[in-house]
C-alpha cells in the first residue's frame, strides 16, 4: 500500500471520526431550544436532525472546498503535495482530538475555529509564521467577540418585542396570531436570505443583493400569511393555550432551518481536508480549490446523521428535563437571534459558529427576563475554550503533522 | 458532552418557591388540625399533628436551603436575588410562626386554652390561615407573570397582594379580640401570658404571609 493510499484511509476513518462528532454535539445547538420548549419531542427532533444534516451537507453543502479552509494559510505552502495532503491529515486529526476534549470537558467549542487552529499548525510547522494570513486570523478574533454581542442583542430584542406585541396584552393568543405573519414571516426572510447569501447554491445561484432581497421580502410575506392561515385553521382553536401555541408552531421551522444550514456549513470542516487528500490520491495533483464529490458530501452528511442517532439521544433527553424554563416564546428568541447573526456575520465574511451565536441568544433572552435562572460563570469558561480552540489545535496539529512528516 | 445550552441553565428558582409553598400549604392544613385536636377534649393526635408539621417544616427547611446554595454569583434571573431570598424567607417565617405556635402550646398543656375563648382562637387561626392562602394563590399567579409578562397577570398579582394585606388585618383584628377577652377575663397570670404570647404567635403567620406579599410587589415592580 503506497503511503497516499494510507493517508487515504486515515483519512476517511478521521473524517467520519470528525463528522460523527460534529452530529454528537452540534444537535444540541439546532434542536435544543425546540426540545427544551416541547415543542418537538426528542425522536422528532433526532429524525428531523438527522435527515435535514445529511440534505443539508450532501446537496447545499460546499461542491468547492478550499484547501486552505477559510484562507487562513497562504497558498505557498501547497507547493510541495505530500506534504499538503499529510498536513490536511494532520489538520482533520488535530481538530477531531482538540474537539473529543471538550466533548469529554463538556465545553461547547467551534468545530469551524479547531479546523482553522489546525491549519495554522500546519502552516506554522511547514512554513514558518510568514505563512499566515493574519487578517484572517483577526477575523476569527473578531467573530468571539461579534457573534454572541449581536446574538444577544437580537435575543434581548425580539424578547423585548414579543412580550411588547403580544405576550404584555390583554388577548395574548389573539395577538400572537394577528402578528403571527411578521414573525413567521421574519424567520423566512432571514432563512432565504442566509441561504441566497451563507450558503454555496445561493454562490451558485447568483442573486444579486436587491435581488435577493426583493426574493426575500416576498418570500416572507407569502409564508408569513400563508402560516397564519393555517394557524386561523388549526391553534386558533384553541385560546386557553395562549401566545406560547402560535410559537411553538413558528419554532418548529426555525429549528429545521438551523439543521439544515447546520448540515450545510459543518459537513466542509469533517469532509474538506479529506476531499484534498481524495483529490490528490485520485489526480495526482493540487491546487488552492479541489472539488468534492457529492459522494463525500453523502459520506460526511451520513456520518453526521450516526453522530446525531447514536449520541443524540442522551443529550437530547437530559436537555429536555434539564431545560424546563424555555417556553416557545422564548426558543423562538434564541433561534432567531443565532440564525440572523449566522447571516449577517458570514456576509462581513467572519467564520462564526452557530454555536458561539446560540449561548449569546440565551444571554440575550435571560437580560430580558425570559429565563428563570442562566449560569453566567459558565459563560467565561465557554469564552475562555473558545479563545483556548486556535492555539490549541494548532498545538496539536505541530505535533501531529511533525509525528506524522517521520513515517508518511 | 458539550452543550452549551445544558450548562446555562439553573433550576428556576421560582418553580423552588413553588416546591417550597407546596410544603407550607399541606402544613398549613396539619396545624389546623393540631389547633383544633389541642382544643377539643376528646382528640389525643396532638403530638402526633405536631410532628407532622415539624417534619413539613424540616423538609421545607431542606427546598429553601437547596434554593439558596444553588444561586451563585453571576445568576440570571428576571428577579433580583436578594428580593428572592427575602421573599423565601418570608414564606419560610410563615412555617416557623406555626411550629413556634404549636411547641408554645406543647410547653403548658394543662388548663389548656380557656373554653370562652376557643371559638377566637379558631377564627384567629382560621383567619390567619387565609392570609397563607392567598399568598399560595398569588405566588402561582406570580409564576403566571413571570412567564408571559402579561399587564392583566400583574394587575392580579397586585389585586391579590393587596387581599392578603386585608386578610392580615382582619387577623390582626381577631388577635385584638382574642387578648382583650383574655384581658378580662380574671384568668391567672400565667394562663393571660400563655395565651396573649399565643394569640400574637398565631397572628405573626399572617404578617409574614403580609411581607412576603410586599417583597412580591418589588419583585413585580417595573
């Protein structure tokens, strides 16, 4: 067996290792509001997971990878093949062991920020500090700060608004229903317009900004109503269940959205590195873009789906006892706060991490009074494994890529 | 596992409050009983009911402790922490005043409570006990609020604190009566300060059930 071929098989052992993982943890981020509010039950929530990952990350999952993920490494060190499909190896590596840690830690950290720490080791041990791009580098400095700041303020305020619109009055199921369109209908317009812009078929689509805006807007407005018609016909029925009915119904699409985008964006940081190395093994060269076969895409979106299957359950079911304070409204906040600020901050161009946006919308839903009781200690010890996720895996990775450069 | 969403969240505090008036309310219907076994010549369960609600007591006593040590520095709460804890320990004096009331009682168990004065030992107890009520009804009702931040549920709120005050003082005015009676009636001084320290034990339940109700209001207020 030629050592390409051996790096091939690593390759796929580590990259299903690190897609399983990605579906082990990251359901929690998706489903858990929803879950928490009852507003799916746990099966529900591991079917709808599992099969919106593998959808998500086998047909609006990146066809295109860089083989740099996020540029954060110049293309010069991609001079020497070998040299880049074990340093992608080690990179997978890294990410997967720097990610089982804070799995055991039970620490939520960026599947997308250990990939690019591992890169950066990569980069360092191959080519020396010149090799990074550092304004990359700042973009993901910005990204712990930015993405859970806008993600609590638009938690805080949608909290704000809902209460204010409808919970506050004195028909609060009437309310809810009458505004039930601008609230579905804000949901959509940030769904269409994450996927026109955040994911690669809006890159292949093309909509132009006012374009997709103008899609959008329509969108929105024709689901928004279209929703509200079908609420007239079915929660309507039934005032004594208050405005918390009207949004368990609205959260239910938010968190599908979550899943899919969830599926899309992550399956690259298992599948990436490995489509380089399968590109190589196969061609016999590189360049700084490889193409991924849908059949990896399937492969990562799958191993995904086992994470979610076989590790989702106890976590979904502690989650649902545990988290009894989220009701509807609530969730709903949560997961329109880190949905949007997915959007607005891969438009600035920022790799966030849908993870990072979610624990700012909690915050932001607990400043407004909507949660009984949030563990703010816990927040420094999540931020401080968010900033510790570079270095470390970048640590990682020097000493993988070195141990491995001996044999391969 | 790492779940971000697992380890932000604390049991509410405001579902503990409700665990904890759970206990205050069943010991709430045990001293009752007890009072009227103390009275009546043919009940003999006394000590038996005062264990009952020393045992509600202690269990309550183990929901307020578990409330307290769980809210470290740095909780979110739509509350603010030192409101709660006065707030708790109110409805926890509540429990207090009522064994106090029965271990007084246990201390000089003959003559016992003077026959002309049972039935305004009963309505003192009685309206004392309404008081407690009220505030089990409004801490559900302040749940309700805090859920949905409706202004219709605060303006029940805020109805049903100002009952408890009028409950307080229809208590207040049963305590009056019962110590004017014992006042008057030429007893021994002993039996006037058994009785008059009793009458102002069994009216303390109502106006700890009056401050838990205040502290409520701040915890209500915008």
């Amino acid at each position: 067996m030629s050592p390409e071929s051996i790096i091939l098989v690593l390759g796929y052992a580590v990259g299903l290792y690190m897609a399983w993982n990605i579906g082990a943890n990251d359901l929690a981020n998706s489903m858990a509001s929803a879950v928490g509010a009852k507003a799916i039950t746990v099966r529900q929530a591991m079917v709808i997971a599992a099969v919106l990952n593998v959808v998500g990350a086998a047909f609006i999952g990146s066809h295109v990878t860089d083989t740099i993920r996020h540029g954060i490494v110049s293309p010069e060190v991609l001079a020497d093949p070998r040299d880049t499909i074990v340093g992608a190896l080690s990179a997978l590596l890294s990410a997967a062991l720097w990610v089982s840690f804070a799995t055991w830690r039970s620490l939520p950290v960026s599947t997308t920020h250990s990939i690019v720490g591992a890169m950066i080791g990569f980069g360092v041990t191959s080519s020396g500090f010149a090799a990074i791009q550092w304004n990359v580098m700042g973009g993901v400095v910005l990204s712990w700060v930015i993405s859970p700041l806008f993600a609590l303020v638009i938690g805080l305020g949608m909290f704000k608004l809902i209460v204010w619109l409808v919970m506050a009055r004195s028909k609060p199921h009437e309310r809810a229903l009458h505004y039930s369109p601008l609230f579905i209908g804000l949901a959509v317009f940030i769904v269409v317009m994450s996927f026109l812009y955040k994911t690669p078929l809006g890159k292949t689509l093309q909509v132009a900004t006012p374009l997709a805006t103008i899609l959008s807007i329509l969108a929105a407005a024709m689901v928004g109503y279209a929703g509200k018609w079908a609420l007239d016909r079915t929660v309507r029925r039934h005032p004594e269940k208050g405005a918390e009915a009207v949004f368990r119904f609205i959260q239910v699409g938010t968190a599908c959205y979550v899943a899919l985008a969830q599926g899309a964006n992550d399956v690259a940081n298992a599948i990436g590195p490995l489509a380089v190395i399968y590109f190589f093994v196969t061609y016999g060269e590189i360049g700084s873009k490889v193409p991924v076969p849908i059949f990896l895409l399937l492969f990562g979106g799958v191993g995904i789906a086992a994470g979610i299957v076989m590790a989702g359950r106890r976590v979904m079911e502690t989650l649902g006892e545990r988290v009894t304070t989220l009701t509807n409204t609530r969730g709903f906040s949560v997961e329109f706060a880190a949905a949007t600020t997915v959007l607005i901050a891969s438009k600035l161009g920022l790799p966030v991490s849908t993870t990072h946006s979610a624990v700012g919308g909690i915050i932001g839903v607990g400043l407004a009074g909507g949660i009984d009781a949030v563990n703010l200690s816990v927040v420094f010890r999540i931020i401080l494994y968010w900033v510790l996720t570079v270095p470390a895996a970048a640590l990682t990775c020097v000493a993988v890529y070195t141990t491995l450069r001996l044999f391969l | 596992m790492r779940f971000p969403f697992f380890n932000l969240f604390k049991p509410s505090p405001l579902e503990g409050l409700i665990e904890h008036m759970d206990k205050v309310k069943e010991c709430g219907a045990a001293f009752q009983e007890a009072i009227e076994c103390h009275i009546s010549n043919e009940c003999h369960r006394f000590a038996e009911l005062k264990q009952v609600v020393d045992d509600l007591e202690h269990q309550a006593d183990a929901i307020k402790r578990r409330i307290r040590g769980h809210l470290p520095k740095g909780t979110l709460m739509p509350v603010d922490k030192f409101q709660l804890f006065r707030y708790l320990g109110e409805q926890d004096n509540v429990l207090d005043s009522v064994q106090d009331t029965l271990d007084w009682l246990s201390f000089r168990k003959e003559p016992g409570v003077p026959e002309e004065i049972h039935k305004d030992i009963l309505l003192l107890v009685e309206a004392s006990l309404d008081a407690v009520d009220a505030m089990g009804v409004m801490l559900a009702e302040a749940r309700h609020y805090f859920r949905t931040y409706s202004e219709g549920q605060r303006a029940k709120v805020k109805d049903l604190i100002r009952s408890i005050r009028q409950k307080e003082h229809e208590a207040d005015l049963a305590e009056d009566l019962v110590k004017e009676k014992v006042f008057n009636m030429g007893l021994d001084g002993v039996t006037v300060f058994h009785m008059v320290r009793l009458a102002e034990i069994i009216g303390s339940i109502a106006d700890h059930a009056e401050n838990a109700g205040d502290m409520m209001r701040a915890m209500i207020s915008k």
